[in-house]
C-alpha cells in the first residue's frame, strides 16, 4: 500500500475504540481545531474505524484513511463542519435510521438490502474481496475452503458474501467478529482457516503481516457509497461533490495515496 499503517498499533487501539462505539469523543472532529471553534453548520458522520486503509486511527487516536480525506473534501465543498462518531459497523446502519447521524462513510457497500433501510450516493469506489491466509497454508482456491473455517466481520458485505458460497460452492465453518482488527487477529492464532474481506483492506495486511491470499473469482460486489437517513436532502450535494471529485482528479489523487499497490 502507498500509505503505511501498523496493524498492531490499530490492534490495540481498538480495545480503546470499541469501549466508546457509538460516542463522539474528544478530538474526534476531523478537522483540526474545527471544535468549538468555527460557525458552520455540522454534518454528523459515523464510521467504524477498524478498517484500513478506509478508516482507522493513527498512534494519537485520531481518524485517517480513504473514507475520512473524501469526507473532509465533501464537507468542504459543502461548506460544513465535520465530526466523526466510531461505532461497530453492524450499528451504523441503525445509526442513520434513527437520526443520530447525517450520513456514514465506512466502506460500505451499496447493496440491495441495504437499500431497504437507507439512502445510497453515487459510488465512489469498488474494490472486490479477497480470502487471506497464512503464507504457508494449501488454501489457494474456492475448492480448498471445504471444511474449513473462514472469519469474515459481522454485518458486512463479506459476511453475506461467505454465506452465498457457502450454499452454491463450497462447505466451510462461518465465524463472525466484530472487526477487521480481530479477525486477522483470529488468522494468525490459527482459530480461523481463512479471513474474508475487502480486497483493498486485504492487501495491506497481506503486505504488513507476510501473509498470502487470492481474489474471490465469484462474484463483483457492489460499490461503496455514503449512506444516508432515507430521504434526506444531503445525497444531491454529496453527489455533487463526489461528481467535481472524479472530474477535477481529487477522487484519484485519494485512491493513489491510499488503496494503490506499491
């Protein structure tokens, strides 16, 4: 990954995180001195910040990644002030519905469920999955998942995902856990087989922990999108915004600096 991050520092930190999910903690806002500090108007957002490169936290606690540069762009553009709220990610979408936030940037992908509960944007990114393994595991396609155990993160796209394999192609254990920290975590305890997540995400554990992995051949998931409240009268401004973002290069600039291969 062109942007560096430590797995074992995100580790720690989210026993930290996951004690104050769903609050607004201080510094939290994601800009700098914004707090108290400036008249606009606020533009609540909630993310989980457990999966980088999209969204974490760095050694001080503050947020960064993908998701968090492209929700300060928005907000800009705007004329916003941002401040982020973490939570689990299988809460944000209860989140939105009942108001207690704006919108949610958290690498969620735009889903036919999930168009049940919520309002998507236009997409803004699409990465596909992929199963990650020990580097010296015989799993190496679809075929050699049989009988094993695949870890996904609860209430992803991923989980969803693992189930419709499970019942098309091949037979394996599911394990579900709260977040992408805890299940590389689980990986490299030998409690699960394989972990099954964003490619994007994916590759920079594979590069930071020497681990291996291949693409999932099966399907093309859906993008990722800001979800909102249904109905709400942000998503023609935050498509507006997202639209100058490709046109102008900002959204590539962002994909470079945080989800390109080195």
């Amino acid at each position: 990954m062109s942007k560096k991050w430590n797995l074992f520092s995100a580790v720690a930190l989210s026993a930290i995180v996951l004690t104050a999910c769903g609050t607004d903690t201080t510094g939290s806002t994601a800009k700098n001195g914004a707090e108290g500090s400036s008249d606009k108007k606020v533009l609540e957002m909630a993310t989980s910040a457990d999966f980088p490169p999209f969204e974490s936290r760095d050694t001080a606690g503050n947020f960064e990644g993908f998701d968090i540069d492209l929700a300060n762009y928005i907000a800009d553009e705007m004329g916003y002030e941002l401040k982020i709220q973490d939570m689990k990610f299988d809460g944000l979408i209860g989140a939105l519905q009942s108001d207690r936030v704006d919108l949610v940037l958290s690498g969620m992908s735009a889903t036919d469920k999930r168009k049940k509960n919520v309002d998507f944007s236009i997409e803004y990114n699409r990465s596909g999955e992929m199963f990650i393994t020990l580097k010296d595991s015989d799993i190496q396609t679809l075929e050699d998942l049989e009988g094993k155990t695949v870890g996904v993160q609860l209430g992803t796209i991923q989980e969803d995902g693992a189930n419709k394999i499970k019942e098309d192609t091949v037979d394996f254990e599911l394990k579900a856990v709260d977040n992408a920290n805890i299940l590389i975590q689980e990986l490299l305890s030998n409690r699960i087989d394989v972990a099954y997540m964003d490619k994007a995400v994916a590759q920079g554990y594979i590069a930071e922990q020497d681990l291996a992995g291949f693409n999932d051949p099966t399907t093309s998931s859906p993008g990722m999108a800001v979800a909102f409240p249904k109905g709400s009268d942000l998503i023609k401004e935050v498509n507006a915004a997202i639209e100058k973002a490709e046109e102008s290069g900002k959204l590539q600039e962002l994909k470079d600096k945080w989800l390109s291969e080195e």
